[in-house]
C-alpha cells in the first residue's frame, strides 16, 4: 500500500454504533487516565464553574495519525544535534547581540528581555548552569512528486508543552488498538495499519502508537539540574525544590502535572508550583552582604515556617508578551534571573528560540555558516541530515540597503508569494498572513515595517490526510487534518564566558507530541479546542 | 490524648492562606489521579453539558477522620465471618423463603425478585457458582460513658460501591500528610496525628491514612469467579469476559473504571461495560435445543463480529426499584439470572441484602441463634465479637397476635422512641423516621402498615468529631460531621441444593471506606453531594 493510499483509506469508517462506543470510551478514558484540561470560559461559563473544579477530556483525536517512520526516525535522531545547536546559540552571548540589536528596534518584549540580561551581567551572574527542555516542532513536507521529508517549523525553548498529556494519548490510542487483543480490538474496525485486519501482516506497522518517553525524559532533564546545582547556598542549609512557575489562569494544569508527580515519583524531588503573580511576594534573594551567591529562597505559603532553596526555576509561563502586563512582571523576572536557581530557560536561552534566530540559522553557505560554527564536532553528514529540515526562510531586510533582499522579490511576486507564508518576527505579534494574501500586505503598510517579518516558504503536508477529532466539549468533527510533531530533548550546560561553549553535561532526546488540527484553520493552538493532541501510526515506504 | 481531646482538637485550624492551598491542591490531585465524578444537573446543567464530556472531584474531606484502631482492626477481622454469613444465608433458599412470604406482601420490589428466582429454580439453575462483593458498613458508638465501639448500619450485598475511589482518598490523604516529607508536610499544619508535631511521637499513629487494598481486594475477586466459571460453554468456544453491568446515565463511572482497569492490568481478563437498557439487545442465550448450558453471550456494538461468552454478571446497577421502571428491566433481570454466567449477586443474594434479614438474624438467643446455625465452624467467641457489632432492631409484627412486639412497645413511647430510628423495610421505601417523630407517625398510618417498618436503636457517633469538606461544586463546607466505615471483603461459593450450605472456594477481605456527612444531614449518599469521601488516621487508647 502506497504512501497516499494509506491517507486515503485511513481512517477507517465508523458505524453510528461503533462512533458511539469509541466516543464514550475516549470520553471515559481520558478523565480516568487525566488526558484532561481546564474547561475555557467558552466550554462552561465563569458563572457556573465559579470554583473552578470542572475539567473536561484534552480535544483528541480517535484514531492515531499515520507517519513515515523514517521521518520519525530522523527526527529522534536530531534532536541532540538540536539540543546542543540551541545549548551553543544561548552561550554565545555575543552572537545573539548582534541580531537582537536589529530585532530590540522593532520588539519591546525582546528588548525588555535582553535589558533583563544586560543588567544581571552587570551585577554578575551567580550561576553558570543553563536547563534546556526542548520541543523541535516539525511539519512532514510531501509534494506529489517526492517522497515526504520533514520541515523544522519552530524550535521551542521555553515552556516546550504537552509532553504530560502526549503520552497519555499514546497510551490511549495504544489501548483503543490492542484491548482486549490487537486481532480483535473493539474500539477499531479493521485497517491494515492495525494488527486486526487479513492486510496487516503485510505493513511494517506494530499496529499501535510508539512507546512515549516524553515525560521520562523531561523529569530526568529537571533531576540532572536538580543535582547538579549541588548543596544549599543557604547558611544554615535548607532543603532544596524544583519551582514549576506557572500562569495563575492555567488551563493545562493537568499536563503540568504528569511531570511534578513522576519527578516526585521516579526522583523524589519535590517540586512546588508557584503562579507568576505570587514570584515576588513567596520568593526572595537574600542580601548581598548576607550571602553573595544569593539563593533563591521559597516560601510556601501554607506552611510560612518551612523554607526551601530553588535549585530549578521550570518556566511554564512568562513566554508570552501578553504576560508581561504589569512592572511587576519584569521585576519578577529580573529578580528569578539573578537569582542563584538554574534556569529553564535563561533568559538568553529564552531569547534563542525566537524566530529571528531561527531564520538567521537556515542560511545556507555562502552565506555565514552558522550551523557549522556552532557545531564544530559534528560530521557533514549529520549537518547536511540537520540542514535537509531547515524550510527556506527569508528576512525582509538587507544588511546592504543597494541589493533588494531575495525575501523582498519572493514576497512581492504573486506567483512565488503563493508558496509562502509571511510571519511577524515579534513574539506574540499578530497573524501570519499566507500565500497571495502577502503582497498586497505588505504593499499597505510603510516599507520602514517590513523588516518585521519574515518569509517562509510553505510546507506541503499530505493533503490526504483525514482524522476524527473530540472537542473538550464533546463535539466530534471529522475532515481533512495537518499534523505537527514535536519531539523532546532536554540539555543542561555549564557556560564560561571566556569560551562562549556550552559544556554539555546532560543531553538527551525521547519523547514525542504530535498535534493534528483541522484543515481550515492555518492557526491554533490545542487548549484553545482548534486542534487535538494526536499519536503516531508508524508506517514504511513499501 | 485521649480521644475525645482528638477529636476536639482536630482538623487543625488553617489560615486562609493554608485553607486555599489545600484546597487547590486536592481539587487538582483529585482530577489528576481520577477521584472524580461526573457532576450532576444541579451542578452543571444538560443545557451546559449535553455531550456530558465534563468531570468535577468527588466530594471529599481535606482531612482524614480520627477513628479508634481497634475499631477498624475489629471490623477487618470480622469482614471474612461476614463474608462467611452472608453466603450461608443466600444458601439456604428455604430460611430465605419463610422471611420473604411475609416480606413480598409489603414490598413489590423483593416480590418481583423472588419471582424470578422461582421461575429460575424451575427451570433450572445451570450455575451453581456465586459471587460477593461485599461492603459491610459501620458506625462508631461512641457514648460518653465507654469505650467507642463498632455498630454495624448494612451489609451490602449488590452493588457496593466507592471501593475505587476510596483507595483515592486514602492515596490524596497520604500525599498531603507526607508530601515532601511526614515532618514537614506542606499541606497540613502540624497536629499530634500526623508525623510533624513535638507531640507526634506520643501518639501511637502513623501520621497517615493506612493502606486502602479495596481495588486488588474487589479485581481479585472479580477475577477468581472469572477463572472458576472455567472454559467456554459455547460451540465453538467463545473467548470469555466479564460485564459490568451499570445504569445508563451512571455518575460514579471513575469507581468502577479503577476495577476494570485494574481487572485487565493485574489479572489479563477483558471486561465491557453494559448499561441495563441494553442487556436485552446486546446479550444473548442461546436455545435450549443448541446449547442447554446457556450461556450468555455478549456482541460488543462496536464490533459485531466478535462475540464473547459473559463468566460474571457484576452488578453496579438494578439494585433499586426505580431501576426498574419497565417491564423489560425485570425481563433483563430474568434473562441474566437464567444464564450461565455467575451472578455478582444472584437473586438468592441480592435478597440476602434486605434490611429485614439484617433484622433477623440480630435477633438475640432465646430467640432462635441465627447466626450460630448459620456459622457452625466457629468459636463463640468469634460469635459474640461478631454479634457484638450488632446494633439492637426490631420488627413491628409479632408472630403471636396476642404479644406486643417489643419493638411497638419501644417505637410508641416517647422516651425509648427518643433513642431511635424507625427504617422502611422496603427496599428504596422512603425516608427514615427519627427520635421522637416516631410516635406521630406510626400513629398518623393504618396499624396495619407498622410491620412494613423496623425500628433501630440509635448509635451515638463522637459527638466532637469535625471535619472540612470540598463539595463537587467547589464549595468548602466545615463543621460537626458523622462518619461511617466500610470494610470491602469478597466470597465466592458454590451451592448445591441438598446441603443448603456453601461450598466456600475464596474469602476475602481488604480496603476500606470511610463516609463522611454533615452532622445536621440524617440522609445522603456521596454522589449526591450531601456526604463526602473519607479516609482514616487510626488512633489508640492511651
């Protein structure tokens, strides 16, 4: 069975007796298994869940989505050559100022950002250990006339989510494929990629999802900074906790959650969560006179006579600008960056992943190889294989104001326009604007703006492909579907200014999210109910 | 301490800072782990939820409740005695049948039950095999003049619930009394009960509720009448499996997935769950003629193709006569009871359940020894600890017409009546009647209808005893509450008609519930929001 014809037949119909039944057990599985979320005010209104104790199934998919194992494999294999790609960019503080000069002009939340930084290398960093726990975020590329290949479309850095709730999708979809016995599952009708059809001897498929380490891998990256931040500072010594720094309105508590309980669970690290609002008035640094190194101290709030030490600052908020609302936001955040604590990230960490960066990291020779200068160790194949994932990006600025940028004439030309997509450069910036839509764009604003964009070229996902999905409000909605896959990666480093390398003492990959939405919609994220946590369905070119 | 000292003392006292983190804490550990309900109607409206996707906590105290340990190790070593007694009275079809010919005058519901086992019997039985899951629930009596004793309220022989969601509680408890550590958890403040007080060490608790064994108590049971049905009575053989039978618009869904998913993960047996308005669509027996075994035969509606032969019937519905509002409901009940598959409890022991046999067998020698007829093996001292449990009861309907029952005499006057409760005999009959009301009442209703009552001693729990309470609309309550202990115990036998005795092949007990309501609530079950989930902190006398 070919590549298309495994969209095309996938996946199978449904009965209005067998809907039902997988419906109603994807309903009862994911409360039972914590595949949940936080209903939005649009689900159930404030005024009848004034207490916030309601909570609804994660939107799912039914059916895992097929993928190319190969390109499954490329990407696991990647991911540590991604890790310590970003793990070099962070230490390389000079680098990053040169294109965060360009980008603070036309970003207050960058700019706000690298303040931050500058100001606490002045004052004097008191810790050189940086955790990374990455998302390397892919679309699968297939033209029609090409075997299917994938395209890196963001590299996250901060708050990298979903890895709680991704494996509990593999676990139910592994569950709906083989309970009670994978030739005869009741929740699938028969399909060659499951092991229940006369076909299915013949795939390469083992029928149900790949195993998930995500949150394995992402509790081993908060233990490895854990221990390697080594004793209390604190005289007299305290005892030492993990803070997941969480937005006080969190609706994913529940995928937060899987990885302080298996930290606990696996490690025995306590861990606290402590909302954005409450940094400054639960945390404190102690004077410099008192202690130099200064620690950061936490005080939970029910029990105000036991303190603990932050080892771990894990960032699952102040990502977005929309966060930063108030000076006291960037206090905070000053105050948790010269603190002692490791870092999830740091903030030239956090920096790293902006989508400048990205861009500037896919120019291919003879442009500046940046690549190969921050992987000097790394062979050319694995260069090229890390290259072969880079989408074609563009700035819409020249260094040279006499040669009109390749990304200029591409956005301006409706014929080559149609192949891309137009992305703000700020975090949190607004829309992104696709295909013939750009050039009339960009002709209505003033030429001064244009350098806060950039140009991608677009990704062509199967156009086959189809999936059923379960809204957190119980509606079922089927179509033609575009997938992402995340993989996970978790890095810790130590960095000396001298050198501007990182050293690597903790690097590891497993784990993966793949987040399917429908057809339609070019944007949306998986809590706000437009797309659906999904798995994978592994299959092989015949 | 003494006892009365703990429970004046005890829950600490929280600040507002201490109440608020405890509460969020248990409102996202509850949902985490699964200690949920589907909310019901007045919480959530049908109009809000009519794909009923949402889930809220199942009511539960912040708090474990203080209760005397040799109370709880009493009611543990009676439960396989119980188990025991409750086997012998579901054996002995014709003690059963004395009871029931006054009884199904008063009571439709027993009437329609008995009818079906006479009409079972006459074609004959072809399972021999029955199952218990058994809860048998307690009181503490606890009057200022002695030491606090056990009084048994029911014993429940269908559908005993709340075993899943108990081992929850009992978990949550323990997190929050040890989390991060017993010495300084940073849920609770210190109290001589936990592990984190000056005068923790003199208390002879654990700091912590005990083990909760009720879910591989209950699956182990489930699975031992699996494994003795033995092979397939089909031709050919049917791969075999158990049914949860359950309401269709079941709230207290999470409980029962905790067995079936242990079911499957300790034990490798499937189980699929049946709401009771499709037994008759989706179970079959075949003829007569084809296989006079009949066995039940269940098509799982997703996938019609495979049929499974039913080893056990689990009841975890139509134990109430509004359950069966059609006549269908009791062509259903019929239709299981004829079938091959063991019953999880037959009609024989669905009976055996009834307040009234409860009533007779504590009727105390000279009277008729009951309980020593029925537990010939025994010690009596084992008798006498188990009659112990025994709260006094009596029937409103004397054999002799020239003898006033004691219990009229008891029931009419108000100072006896005082220190009483007159129940419905009738299965889901009403209301119970309390104190002095009952002299007002008897007299309000035909003579004629006394005997459709029973009157009950009242037991006196610990007056002090208090606790904190999150309700499933979010809602914290405080204040005096009643507390009622559970123990879980399972028994299967076998029945052959001559002896009248059972054939006991397994006996067990382990888990354990605690229920706690609001002291000014004399009524309420835990999924109607009146009374909450509970676990213990086991104190000893000093």
């Amino acid at each position: 069975m070919a590549p298309n014809d495994i969209y095309r037949t996938y996946p199978p119909s449904l009965t209005l007796d067998q809907e039902e039944y997988l419906v109603q057990t994807v309903k009862n599985w994911s409360i039972e298994h914590a595949l949940a979320i936080r209903p939005s005010t649009a689900i159930v209104s404030e005024e009848t869940n004034p207490n916030h104790v309601l909570a609804t199934n994660a939107p799912v998919t039914l059916f895992p989505s097929p993928f190319p194992k190969p390109c499954f494999e490329q990407a696991r294999s990647l991911q540590q050559v991604y890790n310590e790609l970003y793990a070099s960019v962070a230490s390389d503080e000079q680098w990053l100022e040169e294109i965060m000069t360009e980008l603070i002009e036309v970003d207050d939340f960058l700019a706000n950002l690298w303040k931050i930084h500058l100001s606490v290398k002045e004052e004097g960093y008191t810790q050189n250990l940086t955790l990374g726990m990455f998302r390397s975020d892919y679309m699968l590329h297939a033209p029609e006339d090409a075997p299917p290949s994938l395209k890196q479309v963001e590299f996250n850095t901060i708050s990298s989510s979903f890895g709680g709730l991704a494996c509990l999708v593999a676990n139910m979809h592994t569950t709906l494929a083989t309970y009670p016995s994978p030739s005869h599952p009741i929740a699938y009708p028969p399909h060659p990629l499951f092991a229940n059809s006369p076909e299915s001897a013949s795939m390469k498929s083992i029928g149900h999802p790949p195993p998930n380490a995500a949150v394995s891998t992402l509790t081993a990256g908060l233990a490895a900074a854990h221990e390697a931040y080594g004793p209390s500072k604190s005289q007299p010594q305290l005892a030492t906790c993990i803070i997941f720094l969480v937005q006080d309105t969190e609706r994913n508590v529940f995928d937060q959650l899987a990885l302080s309980s298996n930290l606990y669970k696996e490690h025995k690290i306590p861990s606290f969560r402590l909302p954005t609002s409450k940094i400054l008035t639960l945390t404190s640094i102690p004077s410099q006179d008192s202690n130099p190194s200064r620690p950061l101290i936490y005080t939970p709030p029910s029990s105000p006579s036991t303190q603990y030490e932050v080892t771990l600052v894990y960032f699952r908020a102040l990502y977005a600008p929309t966060e930063y609302n108030t000076p006291a936001s960037w206090a905070a955040r000053h105050h948790l960056e010269r603190s002692a604590a490791i870092k999830c990230p740091s903030i030239l960490l956090h920096l790293s992943g902006s989508k400048k960066i990205q861009q500037v990291l896919t120019s291919q020779p003879p442009d500046t190889d940046h690549v190969k200068s921050f992987l000097p160790n790394h062979s050319d194949d694995t260069l090229l294989n890390l290259r072969s994932t880079f989408a074609p990006q563009y700035s819409l600025s020249s260094p040279d104001p006499n040669v009109e940028p390749e990304g200029i004439r591409l956005a301006l030309s409706e014929s080559t326009a149609a192949n891309h997509v137009l992305k703000p450069q700020r975090e949190g910036g607004g829309n992104n604007i696709y295909r013939t839509n750009i050039p009339p764009f960009l002709n209505s604003i003033p030429r001064s703006q244009w350098r806060q964009y950039i140009l991608m070229e677009l990704i062509h996902p199967p156009s086959a492909a189809k999936n059923t999905v379960l809204r957190s409000d119980g509606q079922v909605v089927r179509g033609n579907v575009i997938s992402e896959l995340g993989t996970f990666g978790t890095c810790l480093w130590k960095t000396t200014p001298e050198t501007k390398k990182p050293e690597i003492l903790h690097n590891t990959e497993g784990g993966y999210l793949l987040r399917t939405k429908g057809k339609d919609s070019d944007e949306g994220g998986v809590a706000a109910g437009f797309s659906s946590l999904d798995s994978l369905i592994l299959y092989e070119e015949p």
